[in-house]
C-alpha cells in the first residue's frame, strides 16, 4: 500500500448519459442534479476508455478509478482482482432509467468481445428500484427458435412477436448473460451491474429518430446472430430471500457476486474471506457506513466502494434500508 496514503471508503462523482429512451427519475427521485435532458444512465463507478469515474472526497479526491487502481494494486483491488485483471476494473456500475422503452439487444461474451472490439463481454444483472403499473421488461425468447426461423422473423418485421414479455416490479431481480435478448421497458428505475464493456448490438429500436441526430440509430444484426442464445428459460426472475440485517444471495456469477441487506439497525460487517474491493448501492433509505474511526453517509441513489484492505467495517440505520453488496468473484 502507498505508504503516504491510506485507503478509505471511496465515493465518485458520476457521470451523466443522454439516452434516447432516457427520462427525468434519476433527478427526482435519486436526486442526482443533472443539468441535462433525457439522462437515462449515471455511471456510478467506471474505468471504460473515455468514461473513468473520479474520486469525489477525502485525501484522494480527483484521482480517476483508473488512477487509484495504478497506485494501490491489490490493496484497492484485491489479489485475485489484481492477478486477473491487472489495474484494468472489472466492473460498471450504474443507475438507469427508462422513460420509454430501450432497444432490443444483445451482448457478445468475452472471446467475441475481445476478437471483434478488444473488449470484455457484457454479462449484468438488474435490481428494480421502481416501476410503473405496467411496466414490462423483454427478457429470453418465448418459444424455441434456430438462427433460421429467428432470421425469419426479423426480416418480416415481427421480431416482437417471440420475445419473452415479463411485467416487473421493484425488488424484482434478473441476471442478463451474455447471448440472452433484452430490453428494458419504460417505466422503469434499475441499478445495474455488469463486466466493463460499452458493447451492445441492437436488434430492434421501434424505428426511432434521434432528435439530437435527426437519425435513427444503427442496428447490428449480423453481428448479434452469432451470439444469440436461442435456449428459453420458464423463469427469468431470481428468487431471493429477504431476512433482515444479514447478506441475501442475489446473483452470483462467475463475474461479480451480488447481494441485498435490508438493514434496520447496526450490522458489524467482516469481510476478510472476501479477496476484493465491495461496492454497495443504496437502493432505498439511508444509513451510515463507519470504517477506520470515520462514518460515510449513503442515502438512496448513492454508491460507495471500500477497498479491498478495508476488511471490518459497520452498516447503521435506525430505518429500514436496501443496500445492494457487490465484489469481484
């Protein structure tokens, strides 16, 4: 470790995307303060080329993620984090909210991101915060399909058609892997996390113009046909259990761990076993975090990483509080 500067808890100041689909929920009820119109995503904590997250207090404030990750190795990222990734961050992290629904998509996994873009793949998962009555999301198709009937549909323009339309509330969960069709619909506010990758391939954007643009934007089907997982599930959900003050196992993959605390008193956390850094999301109320003799305050909307040498640590609120945990598998 730097022998001039210690570790602590770390906050970033996001940062603001324009989206298309993008509404006004990240202001109003995140409380986020972006100037602009339509923001449909804040990236909480990213190292993506152009994109990288900078400190916002203490001793390191400034400093971009990228930054931090040079200086302090392994004791900001953990060993195992360090030995597989060397300084480059595994993960983004971000808010998203969808006033109209996102385009139909996919994500390529590691080997053809790497191949095609140089690039991680893009697994990720999504916490609902908050969503309308009739909010939906596409998740997986709905009935069997081969890259031939598939290509059918798609060059008749009834894509939709076999595209699994769930309806979605808050506290629902959903691990999206690469190769898995998706799309956000409107109406909702999500936390995601997924592997640190700026690849999407569109399928389908209800034949948009961009008013910024005066375009609609590229779709990529060629490319997405040689990663579309065609295998349907009778379940996209996850199930979780919701016991107060202790770790709830949301998603666990072989890119990130996820869990949720619902907390409502103080909760002595030790996470020695855990060889990397820990991101926590405050998806509902607020509490204080106390490391090293100094509290961090986290209210909902707000994101905060400890490092990985930071091993013991307390979660407090006299209220109940969501509070999303995630490190590197």
């Amino acid at each position: 470790m730097n022998a001039k500067t210690k570790l602590y808890p770390l906050q970033f100041k996001p940062i603001p995307k324009y989206r298309i689909w993008g509404g006004n929920k990240l202001n109003e009820v995140l409380n986020k303060g972006f100037s602009e119109e339509k923001i449909g995503e804040s990236w909480e904590i990213s190292d993506v080329k152009g994109d990288k997250t900078s400190v916002i207090n203490g001793s390191l404030k400034g400093k971009t993620l990228r930054e931090i990750s040079t200086e302090f190795g392994e004791d900001f990222l953990g060993k195992k984090v360090f030995n597989d990734f060397g300084v480059d961050f595994p993960l983004l992290i971000k808010f998203i909210d969808a006033k109209t629904p996102l385009s139909v998509q996919v994500h390529p996994h590691d080997d053809i991101a790497r191949e095609r873009h140089n690039s991680f793949g893009k697994n990720e998962m999504w916490y609902i915060m908050d969503a309308d009555d009739s909010a939906e999301i596409i998740v997986g198709f709905n009935k069997e399909l081969t890259k031939e009937s598939y290509s059918n549909y798609l060059e008749n323009g009834n894509v939709l058609e076999v595209l699994n339309k769930v309806n979605t509330k808050s506290g629902d969960a959903f691990y999206i892997p690469t190769g898995r069709v998706h799309a956000i619909g409107s109406g909702v506010l999500l936390a995601e996390i997924q592997q640190t990758s700026d690849i999407t391939y569109r399928i389908y954007d209800y034949e948009r113009v961009d008013s910024i643009t005066g375009k609609q934007r590229d779709l990529h089907n060629d490319l997405a046909l040689d990663v579309l997982d065609f295998n349907i599930k009778k379940n996209y959900n996850t199930e979780y259990t919701t016991k107060k003050n202790v770790d709830n196992k949301l998603i666990h993959s072989p890119y990130f761990r996820s869990n949720i605390l619902f907390i409502d008193k103080e909760v002595v956390k030790d996470c020695s076993e855990i060889d990397s850094f820990i991101i926590y999301m405050c998806t509902k109320g607020s509490l204080n975090i106390d490391a090293d003799g100094e509290a961090y305050f986290l209210k909902k909307g707000d994101t905060i990483l400890l490092p990985a040498s930071l091993n013991n640590f307390k979660l407090s609120s006299t209220s109940e509080v969501e509070l999303i945990e995630v490190y590197y598998s």
